[in-house]
C-alpha cells in the first residue's frame, strides 16, 4: 500500500516538471522543411574594379515553416564549388565570395582579404549557391543548391605593348617593304579583347619616308635616298574608356638600315666533284658559309643537306619504313586479355584520384585509324548524380589545352547513361566555317549496371566509329546512338601544349583536373598505325646516306634526318656552328664492292634570319658531285723474320743480333706509301742493369732506349729502317737469372696511318753450355753506349752460332765413334783369349808350364790393355757439354704473329714452355733421365772427353 502511494506521488512530479519545461520553451517545435530558393540559377556580373556582385534574378528563399519561429527564417547563404555535399573546407575558403545580410537582402561580395578581381586571370566562376534557415546546428536545414555563374567584367586598365621597344630593318639597295618583311607588332592584355589585337598604329615622327596601316605594315612612300631612318610608332588599343578615348602604348623605335649590296652564299675551295674510293667520305671539309655579317646579324640559320641519287641504286629498303601497329598501355592489362580483370585495376573515387600521362610515353595525339579498347565497371550512383542533375562529365580520359584555354581535344566520359566520345578536328591554322562530325554517343545501360564489361572502339574517323561491348557489335539505332557535328578547333597562341588525363580532365583556367571518373578501370589500351622512327633496321638497309657523326646536339644546334638518312635538316643560330655542322656531314656506301658506278649530287639549301628582321633570305643552292670509281686498295706494311733462337748462355755477354734476317714487305704502288714513320721494339721482361740494347746512329732516324725497350722515329723509307732494324743488338753481361727472353717489333706507316703486324722474337739461353763463344766486344754496363766498332765483335744468330756449333759438334762425334770401335775390338779380342784359355784347360797334354805362362802373358796382355786405357789419361774436371742442347731453333714460319708462335709452343710436346723458368730448372737437374745424357763413368763417358775448339 506505501509502495503504491509513492509511485503516484513520482508520476505526478514528473508531469509537473514536463508541464513547467514545456511553458517555458513555447518554441522547441519539429523543423519539417528545407528552405527553398528563388530560382535554379543565378547571373551576377562584377567589374575589375568593384567588389559587390550584381544578381539576376534577386537571390532570395523561403521556408514553409512558421515564419515566427527559427525554423522558419532564413538565417544565411553558403557558396560551394560542387554541387554534391561532400566538400573539403580548404576547397571552399579558396572561394573570392561571401554572402553577406545586408538590409535583410542578402549580398554576394568579395571576401574583405581578397584582393580585387583581374579577368585576365580569370573571368568567369562557377559556384553553387544554398540556403540555410536559423535552426540549431544540429537540427538546421538546408536548401537545394543552385547554379551561381559570376562574370568578371573588363575595365580598360591595359594600354598597348609592343612586342620589342626597338625595331631594325635592314634594306639591301632598291629592296621594298612588304607586309611580311617591314611590319611591327603589339598587344593589349584587357580581356574583353578577346585577340589582343589593337586598332591602329600611328608614326608620330614627322617628316619621314614611311607609312604604317592599321596591321603595322610599314610601307616607303619615297625614294630612300640616306642610309639609316629612325622614327617612332605608337599602337592604340581598340577598347573605350568611360570618356571615350582610347589608350596608346609607349612608343616603339623604328631603325631602317640601308645596306650596300651583300650576296650571301656557300662557297668552297675544293672542287666541284669528289672521288670516292672507300665507304665514306667527308663532303664540306672546306666549306665557307658568308652571310654577309655587316649587313646581317645571325639569329636562325637552317639548312637542308639532301642526296640525289639521279636514278642510281640508294639500296634502301623502304617497305620497312613504312608503318607498323603501336600500342599505348595506359592502364595495364592482366593476363588473361578476354577474362574479367581480378589484379591490374585502378579504382578512381570520382573526386581527387586522376592521372595525367607523360608526353614521352604517350603524347595525345590520335590518327585517323585507331582503336580503344579496355574493362570499365561503374554504377550509377543516385547520390551522385542527383546532386549534378545527371549532367556531370565523368571522365574515362581526356585530351585538353594545357594553357588559357578549356578547350577538349579528345575524350572518353559518361554522362548520365550516356558513353560519348568526343574527337575534335584540328586545331587548324584557318578559321573554318565546315563542320565536322565531332561527338560519337551511345545509350547503353551496361555502363551503370555495376558490372565487368569489355569496351572496344574501332575508330575510322571521321567516318565509322563501331562499338563493341563483350565482344558484341552496338547496332545503332534512331534511338541509342547520334553523332554531333562541331567546327574544328583553330590555332591560338600559347595553346599549343595539351595535357593528357586518366579519370579526369584538366581545366586550364581552373589550373586542376576536374569532372572526374568515378568506377574502376583495367588495360586501358590505344593502338594505332604509326610511321616507323628512323629504325636501325630501316637506316641499315640503305646502303648509301649521309651521316653526321661523332656530333653531340647541344645548346643552339639540332639536325635531324629522314628515315633512310638521304636528307638532314640543320638549324644553329650562328654562322660559325653551322659552316662546323656542314664540315662533319659524311657521304657513306657500303656497297660491296663499292659502287654504283655513277654520279650523285649533294645540294645545301640555306635560309637565313638576321636579328630585327621579319622575313628570312635565301642562300643560292649549294652543289657537290660525287663520283664513285674502284674502291681504293688499302696500304699494307709486312714484317717478316725468325722469330725463335736457341743461345748459349756465355754468347749472350757477346751480344746477338735480333732480326737480322728481317725483310719488311708492302703492296704500296707508289714508293713513298709505304715510309715508316715510327718503330717500337718492347722487351719482356724490362732490361736489367746488366742487359743493353745496342742501336747504331742514323743520320735520318733517332731512337730512344729505356730499360722497357726502344722507339725509333723519323720518317724513313723501307729499306732505311730494314737496315737499321737489322743492326739491333743484344747484349748480357752478367749471366741472366731466367732462360726465356721476348722482345716485340711493330712499326707505323705514314700513309693512311698503317700499321704493321707485331714481331715477336723469343730468345732461349742454352745455361749448360760450357764453351763461350767469341768475344763480341768490351761494353761499359750503361744502356746507351757508344756503337763504334762493336758490329764487327757482335756473334750474328745466323751464322756464327751455327759455326760453333759445327765446331764443336763434329769432333766429339768422331772422338765418340772412333772411342766405340776401339772399346769393341778390345772386348773381341778379350772373348778369343778367354776362349783359347779354356780350350788349353780342357787338353791335358798340352805344357802346363807355357799354358799358364801363356795365360798370364794373355792376362797381362789384357790387364795392360785395361790400365792403359787412354780414357783414364785424357780425364780432366772440365763441365759437362750438352751437345744437343747447342742447337738454334729456327722458325722458318715468315711473318708468324705472337698468338702463332704461343700455340706452336704450347703444342709442341718437345719444347718447353717458353716462360717457364722451374720447367727448365728441372730439365736441367744432376740426375736427369735425359737419354742424351749418360751419368755413369763404368763405360765410355762421352762428358769425359774434351773436344771441340778450346778457349784462346
């Protein structure tokens, strides 16, 4: 019963306190409904110089809500830059404008920190406008946005500009003016003009013989008869100000220079027709350009350098410089090209994800023929597009001006359920009145249904672009497809520059990309037919062209050829580069044999500017005749001599001769093509202190020794530098530490800078020979000596090796064999004693006495015959000699190269390795198993006998 008095006690506080709370807020009602705008779009106009926006119609909104109450009044106005709601602050603080209550009118002003507007910055905005009532934060609500478009209107600010505050005609004597040639220029930047084109131009020098029309064409109304005017011009702009009067620019000097005749040309002090006798040729090595430099300063100088065959075979293959399929992968592909992409996709969010191509991968431009092809998924986002009125562009890719202009080039977008393709002509540097089909548009439901689709353009413009999608032609229809047909773009300065976007298009007034995609994409792909660049393949299969090589393009200097190098075209900006351009141009044939057999012709045509001039002047052609006869025999010099020698080491401290039977053979005709210029002799190892080179002096030819080797130099016939090379000696002083000695010859010729093959003598040191050889001379150990009288005591390789060792060959062998005979006759003669003995023992009849008297006379008979071997009195210590090894290899191979002589030596399993010094250390130990060698003194020793000539 408490329980129960106490719960109806609390329920009734509590409707007291909602009754109170609800007396005092008699305005917190529900906010039903969004404000409402006067209209869809607005107008305003504000000048340069103003900063309150005039509106047409009255900006204005109501709200359906009790007008008493704050739901119902309209408490201020918001400015965006889109119509959809999902907007960065940053963006929206860029906005100049601001909506201001004044008078209870709603005012659409600059912002009070942005400085006053400039049309030629920028001349039209487009925002979007709505309205917001006065509501709390949370609970307020908002109208519809509407289209706000604000022009910028000109105020005449900008007088005139000259392009150049001086001018400089040069007039050669009786030469007129005409439009191209004397005309002046100047500008005015006011955006309401819209080409900056200015009315009229005015002399306002009195008293001169020169007349201006509104163009800036100066004409000569009188005979020149000085050699220099000077005036000045005025330019007056097109554009009233408010009294009226029209602004003029500063005057421009006008300087017109009468200039004695001057004919500028190409001339060239070599004659008119070249020989060709080898693949390439240099056509201008002595080219003089004259352009007349008191007359005309140098600011662009371009030629043409072209080939004429005059019927005679190029051997150019042109079929393959014709064209082939490129392909463009803007977006890459998977794998599997017909499948629906599962990895290479780029998913774009419809606001800030874009991507701009680089003009090096893909430049924009689009032939007539080509073909689109790639996967596209999107949907049609209500939110999205409600909040456009379905009339923003989305695009796939788009081709725009760079610079000043909106202008769109080329595109891919979709708009609503629309697929358009927009392919604009031009730009062109005519107005043209024709129209062309311009806009391709396709309504198509698969570009909204949220789905993998493949899209294929195949483009044949202007006349068919067919659509597929999944591999299946749109038919087109009266009421799925129409073509739209617009005037081509023209030419407007500075819009030469394009920019080529992915999932965007760039806005250059704007200076952002805009009207962006919203979908995924993958192997976005354009393939078209191209001309081919100037291929390797295409320029090898010419086989005559010209050639500028061994030239770097810098600074001031281009040249650039056709495809098959026939033509070049030169461009430098001084005199001096383009004559040094000329001067590297190469006639090229690699016909083989060299041919054909004919004449061509090479022209330069030269076309000059001079700096202050309008017009350019024309060079007289330049020819060149090229004739082709038998290709040229080149000039060959041969070395030819032994290349391998076997010495004793003691003949080494007299000295050897090292090519001494060397011949130096040419095919030159002339006698004085095949001088010598230069021989270098290299050693390996480098000399020692002990060793020397010996070089007699020439009159003709110096030479340099070093412990590397030598150089001889001068300019000397074939048979001066034979005969010298011949008289190089050798000489060791000391006993060499190695066996195996290299020294290597090569000469150079003076004509065409020939050079010889390579000379490699290898000189092996016998170390076991024991005999020396003759004394060659008594030297001082220094490397340069003085050669007087040392060629008559030098051993030559060829004749007094070999004499020596016939020498000492010959009587060791007669020792040896007459030695052989007698040891055999006495071990004849021993056996038939022996047998005689033992027949005595085996008759017992016979005297016992005289048998064995008879035995010992036989047995000292024999043991006499053994103790007076002659052997044993002959024996000396004197060094063991190796016959054998006395021997001079000799190489008879003429002209052999190094690389030759390795591998005969590598191969030859006889001789040892040339560079080998433990090879030899061991072939020459004691106890060699060397059957030439007999180490045993049991028997006849041939190393026991002394022979051969002795030492005097």
């Amino acid at each position: 019963m408490i329980w129960s008095i106490i719960l109806v006690v609390f329920i009734a506080l509590t409707n007291t306190q909602q009754v109170s709370t609800e007396t005092k807020s008699p305005r917190a009602k529900p906010n039903l409904f969004d404000p409402v705008l006067s209209a869809n779009l607005y107008v305003g106009h504000v000048k340069e110089n103003e900063r309150i926006v005039q509106l047409q119609p009255r900006l204005s909104a109501s709200d359906a809500d009790p007008s008493k109450t704050v739901n119902g009044k309209i408490c201020g106005y918001e400015l965006s830059l889109y119509k959809h709601d999902d907007i960065l602050a940053e963006i929206t603080q860029s906005i100049p404008f601001t909506v201001e209550i004044l008078n209870n009118q709603p005012v659409i002003q600059l912002k009070s920190n942005t400085d006053p507007l400039d049309c030629e910055i920028k001349q039209i905005h487009r925002l979007f406008i709505r309205a917001y009532d006065c509501a709390a934060t949370e609970k307020r609500r908002y109208s519809e946005r509407s289209a706000l478009i604000i022009t910028v209107d000109d105020v005449n600010e900008y007088a005139p500009v000259f392009t150049h505050s001086n001018y400089l005609f040069k007039l050669h004597q009786d030469e007129t003016c005409d439009a191209s040639s004397c005309r002046i220029e100047a500008t005015d930047d006011d955006c309401a003009n819209v080409d900056h084109r200015v009315c009229g131009y005015e002399i306002i020098t009195s008293n001169v013989p020169f007349a201006i029309d509104s163009n800036g064409s100066i004409s000569i109304t009188k005979p020149l008869d000085t050699d220099q005017y000077d005036f000045e011009v005025i330019a007056i702009d097109c554009f009233p100000a408010s009294d009226n009067s029209r602004k003029v620019s500063q005057p421009a000097r006008v300087t017109f220079k009468i200039i004695k005749s001057c004919k500028p040309n190409i001339n060239d002090n070599a004659p008119s027709e070249l020989i060709v006798q080898s693949d390439h040729i240099h056509l201008f090595d002595s080219v003089n350009v004259n352009t007349c430099v008191e007359s005309c300063n140098v600011e662009d100088i371009v030629g043409t350098v072209e080939l004429h065959s005059n019927g005679l075979d190029s051997g150019c293959k042109l079929d393959q410089c014709s064209s082939t399929d490129r392909e463009y992968i803007l977006l890459e592909k998977d794998g599997h090209t017909n499948g629906i992409p599962s990895s290479k996709i780029m998913t774009f969010n419809g606001y800030n994800q874009a991507l701009t191509v680089n003009h090096s991968q893909f430049s924009g431009h689009l032939n007539n023929e080509f073909t689109i092809q790639m996967w596209m998924k999107h949907a049609n986002d209500g939110n999205h597009n409600n909040n456009n009125n379905g009339n923003e562009k989305e695009h796939v890719f788009c081709k725009s001006d760079e610079k000043l202009k909106n202008r769109h080039h080329t595109a891919l977008f979709i708009q609503n359920n629309y697929l358009k393709l927009l392919i604009r002509k031009g730009p062109l540097s005519s107005k043209s009145q024709i129209k062309y089909a311009s806009e391709w548009i396709w309504k198509i439901s698969e570009i909204n249904d949220n789905k993998w689709h493949s899209y294929k353009f195949l483009v044949n413009y202007p006349d068919k672009i067919d659509l597929y999608i999944d591999e299946r032609l749109v038919v087109p229809t009266k009421d799925t497809f129409r073509i739209i047909e617009d005037l081509p773009l023209s030419e407007i300065p500075g819009t030469q520059d394009t920019i080529f976007a992915l999932g965007a298009c760039w806005h250059a007034r704007a200076s952002r990309l805009v009207q962006h995609f919203r979908g995924q994409l993958s192997g976005l792909i354009i393939t078209q037919k191209e001309e081919l660049p100037r291929s390797s393949n295409c320029i090898r299969d010419c086989q005559q062209y010209l050639d500028i090589p061994d030239v770097q393009k810098e600074a001031g200097i281009e040249f650039m050829s056709n495809v098959n190098r026939s033509m070049w075209i030169i461009r430098t900006d001084n005199t001096e580069a383009y004559a040094k351009l000329l001067k590297h141009v190469v006639y090229r044939n690699t016909f083989q044999p060299l041919g054909p057999q004919g004449q061509r012709t090479v022209s330069i045509n030269t076309r000059v500017k001079c700096s202050g001039e309008g017009h350019t002047n024309d060079l007289p052609t330049f020819t060149r005749q090229v004739s082709i006869i038998a290709p040229k025999i080149p000039t060959k010099i041969e070395l030819k001599s032994d290349t391998s020698y076997v010495v004793p080491e003691k003949a080494m401290n007299q000295g050897i001769y090292l090519y001494r039977n060397l011949s130096i053979y040419t095919n030159a005709i002339k006698r004085n093509q095949g001088d010598i210029s230069d021989c270098s002799l290299r050693a390996k190892p480098a000399l020692s202190n002990s060793e020397q080179l010996i070089i007699p002096k020439d009159e003709n030819l110096d030479h340099t020794i070093t412990t590397e080797g030598a150089v001889i130099t001068g300019i000397g016939s074939i048979d001066a530098y034979q005969y010298l090379l011949r008289q190089i000696a050798y000489i060791s002083r000391n006993p060499v530490t190695y066996v195996d000695r290299a020294f290597t010859l090569v000469c150079n010729g003076v004509y065409d800078r020939v050079v010889t093959n390579e000379i490699r003598v290898r000189i092996h040191v016998e170390k076991q020979i024991a005999l020396p050889a003759p004394v060659a001379a008594a030297l001082s150990n220094k490397f340069v000596v003085s050669n007087d009288g040392i060629n008559e005591n030098l051993i030559d390789v060829d004749e007094d090796i070999y004499t020596t060792k016939r020498s000492v060959s010959d009587l060791p062998i007669a020792v040896v064999i007459c030695g052989s005979i007698g040891l055999v006759g006495v071990l004849v003669l021993y056996l038939v004693v022996r047998m005689r003995s033992n027949n005595r023992q085996h008759h017992p009849s016979t005297n016992t006495t005289d048998d064995m008297h008879s035995q010992m006379e036989w047995e000292d008979d024999i043991g006499l015959n053994i103790t007076v071997n002659p052997l044993d009195e002959t024996k000396k210590s004197v060094p063991q000699v190796n016959i054998h090894n006395i021997e001079q290899t000799r190489n008879t191979y003429p002209a052999s190269s190094s690389d030759d002589d390795d591998d005969e030596y590598q191969n030859d399993g006889q001789n040892r390795n040339e560079y080998s010094s433990e090879d030899d250390e061991e072939d020459y130990q004691p106890h060699s198993k060397d059957p030439r060698k007999i180490d045993h003194q049991l028997e006849w020793d041939d190393a026991a006998i002394e022979y051969g000539p002795k030492k005097v």
